[in-house]
C-alpha cells in the first residue's frame, strides 16, 4: 500500500446561480490538479451552486439543474483524480447539503451536512434535512472523513464518529463568511477537532463576495497536536497541492508556506473592496457614482470604489447647496482628484427653489425643521438616481453604522443606491479606516497608492450640513460615545441597567435606544452593504419593524 497521498485544494471563488460557470471553474482546478499527480481535487461547500444560496436551492429545478450539472462534471472528469464538489442533494423527499465524490465518470460517494446552522446569517434548518452519522470514504491508500463546515464546528460526535470508524485524516469544505478576527476563531475550532480525534485536518474555505457576505478563504492545515502545516492566503483565489504522507505514527501533512494576514483593519478594508467587486462584477455592473459632500463617509466609500474598480469606474458627484462650506467643497474636489475619479459639480439650488414654491401654500404659517432639511437630502437622491439611470452607473450609498442604527440618513435620500460598503462600519472605526488607508497600499488596490483621503476631510467635525454652522453633535452624543453605547445594545445586547453600570448617562443611553427602535423600517427599506461584524444589520440582527417594547432596567 502507498504511504502517499495528494490532493489539491481549491480555494475558490464561486458564483451563486452561475451553475454551468462554477462548473467550469471546478474542471479547469481538475486540470491542474491531474497534471499534479493529485489523487483527489477537493473544492469547498455548495460549490457547483454558490453560497448561500438562501431559499433559491429549496426550488426544485434549481436543485435538480444542480445535481445534473455535478453528474455531467463526473462524466467530462472521467479520466483523473477524484473531485469533492458540495452542492444539494435530493433522494426523492429530502433535501441535503451534500458534498459529491466523482470518480470514473460517476458520482462514486456522498457525504451529507448533518449539523445544520441555524444562527446570524445562516438558515440551514429551514433549506435543508440533517442527515445521519456516516463514516469515512476510501481514496486510494487513505480514509478520509469529511465533516462539512459546521459538522466540524462542535465538540460533538461528528469528527468523533468519523476518527472511530477509521478515518484517518479530515477534510473539512466549507462555506465559512468573514467577520472580524474570525480566523482565530476558526483555528482555535479547528485545534479542538485534532486534539479531540488525533488527525491532522484540512480546512477549505471559499473566497468571494455574495450580496453583503464576504468568503475570506485563509484554507489551513493542522497536523496532530495541533501544529500548523500551511496556510493559504485570504481572500485571494489560490490552488494549493498537498502531500500526505504515512508515518509510524499515522499521516502527517507535509509542511508548505504559511501566508502572512494582514491586521483587523486591513482584512475589513479588503473584505468592503472584495465586496463591492463582486457585488459589481456579479450583477453586471460596472461603473459606480456617488454623491461626494467632503464628509468623511463619501471619502472613504469613493476610495473603497477606486480600489475595487478603479478611478476611471467611479463617478463622483458633488450637489451643494447654500450651507455647503467651502472646505467641503475643496475637500471633495481635492480627494476626487487624488483618487483619479470623474468629479462632476451640479449644485440643487434651482431644483430646490422649484419645490420650496411648490410646496410653500401647504407650508405656510409652519416653521423650517427637518422637513426642509429632508428636501435637500431627498432631492440630491433624485439627481444621482436620475444620473444612474441614464448611465447604468450604480449609485453607492454611503451612511456608516453609527447613522444606519440611530437614523441618521435620509430614507428616499442619502439612503438611496444600490450597495453600502461601510453600512457595518461604526463612525470612529471609519476615521481609523480612513488612516490605515492612506499609510497602506496593497497589489489588490486599483486605486492610487499615498495620502489619497485629505487630512483636512479626517479632521474636521462631522456635519450634514443641512443647516447654518450645523454639527453631528448638536443632536447626537459625541461619536466616542455614541459608538460605545451602540456596541453595547446592538453588538453585546446589554441592558440599559448594564450601560449605566458601565458609566454611561441612563437618558442619552435611553435616547440611544429610542432612535435604534424607530429606525427599523428604514433599515428595513436599507441598500445591502459589507458585513464585517457578527451584528450586521440584516441576516445577523433580525427585529421587528412594529415594536412597543422598551428596556426599563
């Protein structure tokens, strides 16, 4: 019997829905794969569909065009190594999320997801059945058990049961989405399953974005004891060919290179640039426009834009009105000119005048309020969405988190466009975001490299400028303050008693509150944007529109 074994692992990027496409992607990796020698081409979870799929694979002709596709792979892959696929799997009355062994022409084995994620973005349980403890499946020398993501993400009995009934090393597809400082999540899971079971382990994750998800990739291997063997890059396409090798002491995965990841600000800058992209590239897009007020946030999602598509795909438009500053307005001509993007100057003066007469005799005898201030933000909307009808340029929305949980944006305003990328990003992170940006530049940006976001836009208070001499912090606390209350009762769901307890103010902690629970429908009506947090709001923080509740602690 060998005491040899390769595989190669294809960290990939696929394309919810594009099944033929992600088929071809699978059969060029097999190309490479046999022309390796590798016994086995491994690809990660639901890869011939895309994830997550939601409820598109519960449609019976999308998952029967998904199993068709993954037999027709077996028949064109007749003549090499063996391929590991994920996708769906229907016996006749259940629906699994399987993961396909092809070899000689024909699908050879099936392994199905048994532990179902039912957590943040994930619905497994309402997709899919839990299948039945299974063991490993022999590929030449070697029996592998292959646990599926979340199957290995439990000390439960799973990669217990596989090690038991004899397998000998794990491999591990996954379809596991980025959110910060998630990796050392994963490894640390990962550990736990080698020590627990004495086998070294092969993790595969996908890389890629899909609508406000994020796949990192960062593939790894672990031999027993939990030494690292190699690690793969993250967010980047990479195929990798392993070698395993028997010892006295059982098979050990032979060392490779180990990728440096970047720091937590740099994987959120990358994961909103990754996002944006494929969001682009995915739904045919491909130039975007955004309105640029010289505000911190349109600075940071224009430069997002220029590194995802380059300058020359980005338009930046900027709308002033009378309480527009001059600083705003050099700052907004200053950064779009460093970036490299198209800067267009249409001010709303004379569309703004037309509605105030408009609506002056349903006006009169009331005083100015938010309601003329709404008009400003809601008729620079109707500009830019007029813009991007014509163009076929996607409008970028740009509210920052802090804004998005307290309402601080304009529905049918500055809310409207297509896609956020810094919807998850609080206020303070953003001016951090800003810095790292300008003292970074990476092969992966197509935007320039230096002090692209003007130091002058970092510095100054933040303001709407809907108003004479207006301040964000004439309505809202100070954003130091405001993101620490934020974090507590949308990210680490404290009470209003524990706030208080931690030295905040009990009534701007109360008003904090507030704002977050009258603005559900806005967010509900809200672009999709990056998720870099485990409290996203959408999939991962799911409240109700209509809500009398308030926290009395």
């Amino acid at each position: 019997m060998s005491d040899h074994f390769r595989l190669t692992m294809a960290q990939l990027n696929p394309t919810v829905g594009a099944i033929a496409a992600n088929a071809d992607k699978a059969r060029a990796a097999w190309e490479q794969a046999k022309a390796a020698g590798s016994a086995l081409l491994a690809l990660p979870e639901a890869f011939i569909t895309g994830y997550q799929t939601q409820d598109l694979v519960m449609r019976p002709q999308f998952f029967r065009d998904s199993m068709a596709a993954v037999e027709q792979l077996a028949a064109d892959c007749a003549d090499g190594p063996a391929i590991g696929i994920g996708g769906p799997f229907h016996d006749g009355t259940h629906l699994f999320n399987a993961y396909y062994i092809l070899h000689g022409g024909k699908v050879a084995a099936r392994v199905l997801k048994q532990r179902l994620p039912n957590f943040t973005v994930f619905d497994e349980e309402r997709q899919f059945t839990s299948a039945d403890p299974q063991g490993p499946i022999a590929m030449g020398p070697i029996r592998v058990g292959i646990p599926i993501c979340e199957d290995a993400w439990h000390g439960e009995d799973v990669c217990e049961t596989l090690a038991e009934s004899g397998a000998e090393v794990l491999l591990i597809p996954n379809g596991s989405p980025y959110y910060r400082r998630k990796f050392d999540v994963r490894v640390n899971h990962m550990v736990a399953r080698v020590v627990e079971t004495g086998l070294p382990l092969l993790y595969l994750n996908m890389v890629g974005g899909q609508d406000d998800q994020v796949f990192d990739g960062g593939s790894f291997a672990l031999n027993p004891g939990g030494e690292l063997a190699f690690r793969m890059t993250t967010f980047d396409e990479e195929i990798r060919h392993v070698d395993l090798n028997r010892t006295d002491d059982g098979w050990r995965i032979a060392p490779g290179p180990i990728a440096v990841h970047g720091d937590e600000w740099e994987q959120d800058y990358r994961a909103m640039v990754e996002s944006l992209r494929d969001y682009m590239g995915k739904t045919g897009f491909k130039q975007v426009l955004l309105g640029l007020s010289g505000g911190i946030d349109s600075a940071i999602v224009a430069t997002i834009a220029a590194d995802a598509l380059g300058p020359e795909n980005v338009r930046c438009v900027m709308l002033p009105s009378e309480y527009t500053s001059q600083n705003s307005l050099d700052d907004a001509k200053d950064i779009a000119n460093r970036l490299g993007c198209t800067y267009d100057f249409v001010p709303i003066k004379e569309g703004r005048d037309a509605i105030t007469n408009t609506l002056a005799p349903f006006f009169e005898g009331t005083q100015p309020d938010v309601t003329e201030e709404n008009i400003q933000s809601r008729l620079r909307g109707l500009l830019l969405m007029a813009l991007s009808n014509k163009t076929g340029a996607m409008l970028l929305t740009t509210g920052n988190k802090s804004e998005v949980a307290v309402g601080y944006a304009t529905i049918y305003g500055d809310m409207a466009g297509g896609y956020n990328p810094i919807k998850d990003l609080y206020k303070t992170r953003v001016f951090e975001q800003c810095r790292w940006r300008n003292a970074n530049h990476r092969d992966w940006m197509k935007g320039p490299e230096g002090e692209v976001i003007p130091v002058s836009i970092i510095d100054k208070p933040p303001s709407a400028e809907l108003r004479p001499d207006q301040k964000d912090e004439d309505s809202l606390p100070p954003y130091e303050v405001l993101d620490a209350i934020l974090e507590g009762l949308i990210d680490d769901e404290k009470s209003v008693a524990e706030l208080v307890a931690d030295g905040f103010d009990r009534d701007t902690v109360k008003k904090v509150e507030h704002l977050i629970f009258i603005s559900e429908y806005k967010r509900f009506q809200s672009a999709p944007g990056t998720r870099l947090t485990m409290r996203s709001f959408w999939l991962d923080r799911r409240y109700p529109i209509v809500n009398r509740w308030r926290d009395t602690s």
